[in-house]
C-alpha cells in the first residue's frame, strides 16, 4: 500500500478560527480564536468536557462544516475559500474518517462497506484492495456479513477498513472508541496506530479516552471553545 512521505509539511493550518451560532438567547459562540498547525505523519489527541467544541473543531478542520470566521488551509489550500463541490472533492482526495457510531451501510456486506468509497471514485481494483485490509484487520473470514452480523467491535474495524483503504492522508476519528467495551477499544487502538504508522497518515483524534490520548504524540485540550493547551 502506497504511504505518505514524512516531509514534515504543515499539512493543516488554522488561523483565528471562530464558529458561533445564533440561537433563541443569542449567539452562541462555540470556538473561538483557535489557532492550530498540524504537521504532516503527526498524531493528535483533542480533548476536553462535553461541550468545549472538539467535534465541532475537526468538523471545520475536515470540511464538513464552514467557520463563521478564521482560515483553514489543508496541503497548503484555502479550503475556507471553496465551496461545498471543492471541499467534496478535498475530502475524498485527502480525508479519512472512524466514528463512535460506526456509520456503516446496514445493506451492505463488510467488504461492500469498505469497497464503496473505492467504487465511487472510479477504482478498478476496490474488491482486492477492500478484500486485503480486511484480512489486515482480521475480518477475511467475515467478508459477506452485514453489519447486524458483527460485534461492535468487528464494526469498527470494518469502519477502520474502509477509512484507509483511499490511503487517506489525513484520517479523523470521533470517541472511535466509545462504544467499545476496554478489551476491544485497546484492539481497536493497537490497530489504529499500526495502520496510522505503515501509511505515515496524520491522525487528528477526539477522545474522552486517556489510554488512547496519551498515545498520541500531542495533546490538543479545549474548554469552552478555546485551546488551553497544545
């Protein structure tokens, strides 16, 4: 599988980034000020309270979400200054994602699951190549299964599968292990930094967990909307 170079690039760079939000007693002002370079093959752990704003900061930093203010620039390109079509099409050139909730396709086997992102950018070879991670992530004897035929734990490692079979150069992943009992989220955690480490992806988690946040290179931690500590 084809790696990412550790050139040391500041593959994400925040600038003042600010999102607020009108509602029935004001604005409400969930990140602000948040200035943040990320280096390329880096691991991150966001932290904090419920509420301070992490998912809501790797929502923007990811493109899903537009900032009310501020500057993002992924590999060097402006993607506060795209609209929805060019931050789609940064998301499928760059981006990886693993959530809590798995997200997968209940009418979908494991290997459709992670042969779908493949299929839908053109890619002749999805079945090998989605067929050869799921054996990476022990699951070749479980290819045909749909999702409510999987353990939680077997989910997340299908979900895992199909966030790096686009050999993504960025892979973000929500509480990928809140949902897991602890023998499974430290299986699901093993497995996340070895494939983190032989593609060289920077990883930009958010985690309640402190096993999983202390085996990240830096820690991020947020409260209320503001970076405290980085």
């Amino acid at each position: 599988m084809q790696t990412h170079s550790l050139n040391n690039i500041n593959i994400i760079l925040a600038e003042n980034l600010c999102k607020s939000v009108i509602t029935s007693d004001g604005v409400l002002h969930i990140l602000s000020s948040i200035d943040l370079i990320i280096k390329s093959a880096e691991s991150i752990a966001i932290v904090g309270e419920s509420g301070s704003g992490k998912s809501t900061l790797i929502s923007l930093l990811a493109g899903l979400d537009t900032p009310t203010s501020g500057v993002i620039k992924l590999n060097d390109k402006s993607l506060t200054e795209m609209n929805e079509d060019g931050r789609a099409a940064m998301r499928n050139q760059l981006i990886g994602f693993v959530f809590q909730s798995f997200q997968l396709l209940q009418g979908l086997t494991a290997l459709e699951n992670v042969m779908l992102p493949l299929e839908l950018s053109g890619d002749k070879n999805a079945k090998a190549s989605a067929t050869a991670l799921l054996n990476r992530v022990g699951l070749s004897h479980r290819l045909s299964h749909t999702p409510q035929k999987l353990s939680g734990g077997e989910q997340q490692r299908v979900a895992l599968a199909r966030a790096f079979v686009t050999n993504p150069a960025i892979l973000f992943a929500d509480e990928p292990t809140g949902n897991l009992d602890s023998k499974t989220g430290a299986y699901i955690i093993d497995l996340l930094f070895e494939l983190n480490q032989e593609n060289n992806t920077t990883l930009i988690l958010v985690t309640h967990d402190q096993v999983l946040a202390a085996r990240c290179q830096r820690m991020i931690k947020l409260d209320a909307g503001r970076i405290v500590s980085n």
